[in-house]
C-alpha cells in the first residue's frame, strides 16, 4: 500500500510495540516530514492514532510523552 493511499483513509491506526522501533517513532512523531521517515506524513493526517509501549516511546521528548495515555499511572 503507497503513503498516497494509506493518506487517504478516514482513519489510520498504528500499533508500534518494542525498542527497536524507538528511533523511528522518534523521527516520525518528532522530526520533520521527510522520505527518509516515510511514517513521518502522518503528521499530517487528520485523524491518526499511534498506540505505542514504553520501549517503542522510549526515546520521546516529555513533551510528546505528554500527549500519550499511560494506563500504569492511575
């Protein structure tokens, strides 16, 4: 499936678990919008849900963190 048609779904899930993923969910959610992060243009979607662990988040910043539902802290 191209960027071009995963852009156009109304709604776009993603399920990103583990710590080799944490670089790439750093550039994708924290860096610019590049090829180089293809995942990156989903900056620009308007309704997109990243469900993310600990690990997978690990290298984001605080304020990113902050925006991310932690279930383990109630």
């Amino acid at each position: 499936m191209s960027v071009t048609q995963i852009m156009k779904s109304r709604t776009i899930l993603c399920v990103v678990p583990d710590a080799r993923k944490a670089q790439a969910v750093h550039a994708c959610l924290e860096g610019d919008v590049s090829p180089m992060a293809p995942a990156s243009i989903l900056q620009r979607h308007p309704d997109t849900t990243v469900y993310l662990d600990r690990l997978s988040a690990a290298r984001l910043s605080p304020a990113t963190r902050g925006v991310v539902r932690d279930d383990e802290r109630s």
